[in-house]
C-alpha cells in the first residue's frame, strides 16, 4: 500500500484510535485497535510506576498520564513509519541491483522490468513495476510520446529517489541510441554499494545517539530521585506542591525530550539532497553581486543612527540604553563582513553536498559523449545551487571551446579546490586520447566516491542538526528539579529555625 505524500492528517485525526489505525495500516503494516490499547495500557503502567516512585499525588499523575496519552498517536505513527522508510530504502536498493544486473545480460527496459519483477511478489515496489509495464506495453500509439520516462514518472515521484531517476535516465538512452553501456553499469552498480554502506553506517550512528539520549533520560531520572531520598525524613521535600509540579514537569519534559530525539533521528534516506532554492539563491547572488562601497556606505549610515541611541543614553545617564547603542554601532560596522562571510561560507557547503551528485552524472555521460557535450547535458540535471555557474561555464565554453580559461573561472568566488580539481581534470579529458580518457574516468568516478561520502555525511548533519543537543538537555532538567528540590529543603530549614 502506498502513502501519498500530499495527505497530511491533523492532529485530532491521531487522536481517534480508528484514523491512527487507518494511518498505520497505510504504511503497509497491520495494527489493529487491540495493539494500540496494549500499547496505551503500557504507557499508562509506566507511568504510575514512574509516579509512584516519586511519590506524585493523584492530580500530577493524571496530568502526565493525560499528555502521556496525547503523545502515544505520534510516537506509533514516526515508529512505523520509520519502519516504513527503511522498507523503501531496502526496496529501492534491491530494485536498482536487480534493473542493472538484467539489463546488462540484456539491454532492454521491459525484459529487465520482469526480472525484477520476480523480486518483489507483493508490496509497493512490485505494484510499481507492474504500472511501468503495463503504461510500456499498453500506451496508445498516438500518444506515446516520452514513453518511457512517461511510465517511469510515477515510481520515480513515490520514491523520490535521485539514484532512482539517475538510473532510469541511461537505461532509456541506452534503449533509445544504444551504445556501449558497461562501464556506466559498473558505475551504478559501485555507487549503489557504497550508498548502502554509508547509509548503514550513518544509521548505526544515528542508533548510538538514540541509546545515548535514553541513557542520559534514565540517569536524569536516578539521580533525581536518589537526590530526594537523600534527605532526612523530616526535610523531604516529596508532598509539597511545588516539589510535585517540579517533579511533573521532569517527567513531561523528558517524555518529550525522547519523542523529539526518535523523531529527529528517523528519516527519509531516498531523499538525500533536500535544496533550500530561495536560501541558496539569496547567498549566491550576496556573494556575486557583492558590492562594497554600498555596503559600507549602508553600514556607515546605521552605525551613525546606533551611535545617535548610545549619545542618548549617555545624556540620559541611561547604562542599559548605552550599552545597547554601543553593541548596536559595532554589529553595524561588522555586519558587511560577516554578511558575506556567512554566504560564502553557506555556498561552499551546499556545494560540497551537491557537486558530487553532478560528477556522478557527467561519468554517466562521458560514456557515450565527450566532455564538452556532458559538461552542456550535464546542466539541466546538476542540482540548482550549480545550475547558474555551469550554464556560465558552458557560455564561455562555445566561445573558445579549446581554452582552459571557462573550467578555472568556474565558481572561484567561493574556496572549492575539489571542485577545481575536477574542472581541470575535465579539461585535460577533452585533449587526451581514448585510453586516457578511459583510465580517467575510472579514476574520476574513485575519486568522487570518497566526495560521496563526505557530501551524505554533511547531508546528515544537516538533517540531525541539534540532535546532540538533546543527551545534555536531561541534565539541565534534571538540574531544575534538584535546585527546586533544594530551595524547599532551605525553606523547609529556615521555617524550622525560626520555630525553636
């Protein structure tokens, strides 16, 4: 069963026990009203276990118990559907090796479509396959058209998958020109492997962090408690109010804490280059149209009206006002600066995540075509934050075809000496001779391996980005309530002083 990407349910739609049902059932799991009251009935185990070893009166437990509740639909849901995700991913995979694997024994869509059939009886994958056979085998004459990529355009959309669309695009023009197909099969097939290994890895590190948040959650939870029984009977502080409250927010705060970890840490492996295009455009063109005397004039003219603040406040004999209008004057005269700083800084990131994906297309290409025709092919397939400096790349390219100039000006606004590289080892292909060109592209796609795995390693950062965050939090928590704990032992002492 497929999930469609555009249906996003509310929130009182999980809160019905039948829709989380339906939500569930539509990743392609069962789980029936029965596992979701078992589940529910644990949560509320758990927590009366948690409260009573806190001591928590009724009205506490009941509101843990109340938001335990509330939360349990989404923990269910991003559990299954994390599930859900690693299916795709599995599928895909499997799908990729078995299209090659039978398209090399035979260069044609459609027997390497029933192959691969073989390969999935059942499940979304195998409903997939079957919709491209029968959109082949069946579309009118008349409106053809783009038959394969017609046919391929729904899988490619419910997958999402770059690697997918990448590997649908050479087999049709293989079947479309023919041509030798080998070593770019090779080239999928070694991406393929190591994209399966680097994801594994990421996952297991994603997993370590897991534990590690769980971890730090229990400790949370045990020192609190060994905190509060610490203390001389008569100084407990366990029934008062604000002790309780404190305790209720712990425990609410690490629930949540949990859920945000989980939920961060699963997630959608086939879309591993997510492109932010107003971000990337506003920083491209900070950089590219960088102009320094009307930025420092603009700097100038705020710094006078911030200087104009921190005056006031000195008449006024105001300190705050001052030193407010001071920082104000130095983060305009910064600000320039560390404005383009920032972009640049950002540009060299997205283009580490996304130049490699575009070498892995131009490899493809240079096995029919020469570097100049797939440096031109290569354009409207690059990732968008390459798009604008390759079509310039290509401009001053048919103008002088034969000089090194275009590749080197490529970009130099920003520190790429990989890219750089690359451009210039394009060029030397051009001038060389076919076993040359050969040996460089095998040289080429090895290198760029290593490229991949630095791009999904920045691509995961991304994702998780503030996840470590999380293994600390449980400690200032933890921290809140024992210095709450402790203000109501003080009080509790000082209450009892003044009474003797």
């Amino acid at each position: 069963m497929e999930v469609s990407a555009k249906r996003k349910p509310g929130i009182c739609n999980w809160l019905s026990p039948q829709n989380l049902v339906y939500e569930v059932n539509r990743y392609g799991y069962h789980f029936s009203l029965l596992g979701f009251w078992k589940f529910y009935l644990l949560a509320l185990v758990s927590i009366f276990i948690i409260s009573m070893i806190y001591q928590l009166q009724l009205p506490y437990i009941l509101a843990v118990s109340i938001f335990s509740l509330f939360l349990s639909p989404f923990i269910i849901l991003n559990t299954y559907k994390n599930m859900y995700q690693q299916k795709r991913f599995q599928d895909v995979t499997n799908y990729l090796e078995q299209l090659l694997y039978s398209f090399r024994k035979g260069p044609k869509i459609l027997s390497s479509l029933q192959d691969t059939l073989a390969v999935f009886p059942e499940g979304q994958m195998h409903d997939h396959i079957l919709m491209v056979m029968d959109a082949i085998q069946n579309k009118p004459l008349e409106e053809s058209g783009d038959l394969y990529r017609d046919a391929f355009s729904a899988m490619e959309e419910a997958y999402g998958c770059r690697r997918l669309r990448q590997a649908h695009e050479f087999l049709i023009k293989v079947e479309s020109f023919g041509g030798e197909f080998s070593g770019a099969i090779d080239i999928l097939l070694e991406d393929r492997r190591l994209w399966i290994e680097r994801v594994y890895e990421l996952e297991k590190d994603r997993s370590n962090l897991k534990v590690k948040i769980t971890i730090s959650l229990a400790l949370s939870f045990l020192i609190c408690g060994l905190t509060m029984f610490m203390l001389p009977k008569d100084f407990q502080t366990l029934h008062n109010g604000l002790s309780q409250a404190a305790t209720m927010s712990l425990i609410i705060s690490n629930i949540i804490i949990w859920y945000i970890g989980q939920k961060k840490l699963s997630v959608d492996w086939l879309n591993d280059l997510e492109e932010n295009r107003e971000e990337i455009k506003r920083c491209y063109d900070r950089v590219m149209k960088h102009n320094p005397k009307k930025e420092r004039k603009k700097s100038f003219i705020m710094a006078g009206f911030c200087m104009m603040i921190g005056a006031s406040g000195i008449i006024l004999q105001n300190i705050p006002v001052t030193i407010i209008g001071a920082s104000a004057v130095i983060y305009a005269l910064m600000q320039p600066g560390m404005g383009l700083k920032m972009a640049k800084k950002r540009m060299v990131r997205e283009v580490d995540k996304a130049f490699p994906v575009w070498i892995m297309e131009i490899s493809l290409l240079l096995q029919t075509d020469n570097p100049q025709v797939a440096l031109t092919k290569s354009v409207d397939r690059a990732p968008y934050v390459l798009q604008e400096g390759l079509q310039k790349l290509v401009s001053e390219m048919e103008k002088n075809p034969a000089a090194i100039d275009p590749y080197l000006g490529f970009m130099t606004e920003f520190d790429l000496p990989d890219v750089q590289s690359f451009l210039r080892m394009l060029y030397s292909m051009s001038e060389s001779g076919s076993e040359d060109f050969k040996k460089q592209i095998i040289f080429m796609v090895e290198r760029n391996n290593r490229l991949l795995d630095k791009s999904e390693r920045i691509i995961n950062e991304d994702k998780t980005a503030g996840t470590g965050m999380l293994v600390l939090i449980p400690m200032v928590t933890g921290s809140l309530k024992m210095m709450t704990d402790l203000g109501v032992f003080l009080m509790s002492l000082l209450s009892l002083t003044q009474g003797m």
